[in-house]
C-alpha cells in the first residue's frame, strides 16, 4: 500500500476573536443549495453551547457558486471559516486542508448535505470533552438507501479489524493528535475508527439521526464498492504486516524454500528406490526456490523501506510540534494586534496545504 508520510506544511491561520475547544471539518463539493440552512443550523447549535466552537467549511473545487456564498455567509457568522481548493481533491484531502487551518483540539468531521443536523454535533463532541473517549463515531438511525451495502461493508470490517462499533465510515469527532498520526493515503477517513484504534485511542459509538437530503444527490455510486474492499484489504496489510513485512514476505518465501526442499528430498530418495528421476519435480523445485528467493528479498527490502517511514514518522511528529509552537506565537500576537479580526480564510488555494 501506498502510503505517503511527508510533514504537510502548515498554513498559516489567523488568529480568533476566542480559543476554539472544537472544530467542525465540512468538506463540500456544490453544496450551494444546503450551505446556507447549514451555517444558520450551525449557529443556533454553537449559541446553546457552553465548549467555543468553530466551522472550516472546505470548498472542494464546487462549481456551483458555493464558494462565492461561503465568502457571503462569513461576514454575518464569525464561526465560519471558508477555506478554498480550486479543484476536486476528495473528502480525505478537504479533512487534511480543514485540520491544517483549524484551532480547535477536537474534529468533527460533518457534511454539509444535511443528512446530519448540526444540532447533533455535542452528541459526538460530548464524550471526548469529559475525558470519556478519544474518538467517537456516529451510527445511522433512520432510513438509509445504502443500507444493504453498508451492512456489508461494516461486517466485513468488524471481521477483519475487530472494532468493537457498527458504523465505521459515519460522521465522528476525535482528538486532534489522532489526526496528527493517521498516515496520509486518498479516502483514509473511512478507515479513522481503524487506525486510531490500532494506535491505542478509545472508540465509542452513539445513535446520531439520519435524513434525507435537503439539496442536490450523492456523490457517490455503486462503483465505490469494489474501492472500499480493496482500500480495507490494503488497510488490513497495512496494519498487520505494514511494521514487519519481512514477517509475510519472509514466512511466504521460507514455506516455498521448506516445499522446494522436501521435493528435492523426495525426489532423490524416489530416485535412489527405483531408478528413475521425474522431470515435473525438478520444475517444481525450482521454481519454489527462485519464488522463495524473490519473497524474502522482497521482504528484507521491505523491512529497509518499513524504517525509513518510521524515521520519517518520527521527524513528521517533531515538525508538527514545532510548527505548533510558533502558530501558537503567531496567534497570540495577531491577537493582541488585531482583537477585532473575523477569523475568516481568504480566498486562496491549498495545494500545498493538503499534501
């Protein structure tokens, strides 16, 4: 699997009015249609609330004039932060983009198509602010037009990771050092629960309501049916052998060389009773040793490329937090020079941003 683990850059965020206890990530690709009922919902859900909330809404290359309405609505809602890619880069890479310029300690990763009302974000964010969970995740109640795929897909994934919750890929809220740590590969957010989980974080699970769309269709098709089972077996590889891939390479090319080695011995000892020698044997032996050759040096070679990514995981996390520090300088200086400042990200592109 295919795994980039270079230190994304930081973009620099400009300083609130406020601290932020939690960010709302809303990736949204022509969304125009719901964005505006989904910033009013959104500030009534924050103006009940005790925790500081704000909303980094990702305009994924939309075309719709999503982005022209984001830049409208900010100037009446302080909360809201549009942030712009100039092209479709999906949702795994809006999250990317919207946690680079967020303040806040927890995300939430919420979509704009109001399927899911704002008003349910506490239900999530509850838990991790009294130190009950570090990651909580969102099961569907209510009809749903996927619901046979679905159940397909969150069984196969129960049977393979063992994550004790019945709706991975959902709406959720997590920590920000969980995002911190998860590996940057396209549609990585189906696998958050995954990975956070392996990494030791606490999962819980709450019933959230489902609706129908207020606005335009899904994005999404049957065709993301053969994606998502070959994203969770590379998921499961990954996290199995993704460490030690000698430890799969190594085991498959030692079994080869313990077949190749019993044949030969057969053979000889065939040979030595009767006389006669098979020619079929021989092939097989062969080709057992060379196959056998091939596993393991692909395994040593394996476990050369497994250390350089944890040596480049461990300078991603140093640079995290250094960067961290100054953009914690930065705001506190741009806050005491301009107390009056919105919030509000401009209009640019992310590109290096998100990678």
């Amino acid at each position: 699997m295919a795994v980039s683990t270079r230190p994304a850059r930081p973009t620099p965020r400009r300083a609130l009015t406020a601290p932020v206890d939690v960010s709302v990530l809303v990736p949204a690709k022509d969304e125009a249609g719901n964005l505006a009922l989904f910033v009013e919902l959104c500030d009534a859900m924050i103006r009940a609330q005790a925790a500081r909330y704000e909303v980094l809404v990702v305009d994924d290359g939309s075309s719709d004039g999503s982005w022209a309405l984001l830049q409208e609505l900010a100037t009446r809602h302080p909360f809201l932060r549009p942030v712009r890619h100039r092209a479709q880069r999906g949702i795994a890479e809006a999250l990317r983009t919207g946690y680079l310029h967020a303040h806040g300690q927890i995300l939430v990763f919420y979509p704009a198509d109001l399927q899911f009302k704002p008003e349910d974000i506490p239900s999530l964010v509850g838990p991790i602010l009294a130190g009950e969970s570090d990651m909580v995740t969102g099961f569907k109640q209510g009809k749903y037009e996927k619901a046979f795929v679905s159940r397909i897909y969150n069984g196969l994934s129960r049977t393979l990771f063992h994550i004790p919750v019945r709706d991975l890929n959902n709406v959720k809220a997590y920590r920000r050092e969980i995002m911190a740590s998860l590996p940057m590969r396209p549609d990585f957010h189906r696998y958050m629960i995954v990975m956070a989980a392996a990494q030791g974080f606490t999962v819980t699970e709450v019933p959230i309501p489902l609706y129908p769309r207020h606005s335009g269709r899904s994005k999404f098709g049957l065709s993301r049916i053969p994606v998502g089972v070959l994203d969770m077996l590379a998921v499961w590889f990954e996290l199995r052998f993704g460490q030690k891939p000698l430890l799969a390479f190594g085991m498959l090319g030692a079994a080869l060389f313990a077949v190749g080695v019993l044949a030969g011995v057969g053979a000889l000892i065939w040979l030595l009773i009767s006389g006669q020698g098979q020619r079929w044997v021989w092939t097989v032996i062969q080709t057992t040793l060379i196959l056998g050759s091939v596993f393991f040096a692909t395994g040593l070679l394996g476990e050369q490329i497994a250390q350089q990514r944890a040596e480049v995981r461990e300078l991603r996390r140093e640079l995290d937090d250094v960067a961290t520090i100054q953009q914690e300088a930065i705001d506190a200086s741009q806050s005491a020079d301009a107390p009056g400042a919105t919030g509000m990200t401009g209009d640019h592109n992310t590109d290096a941003a998100g990678r």
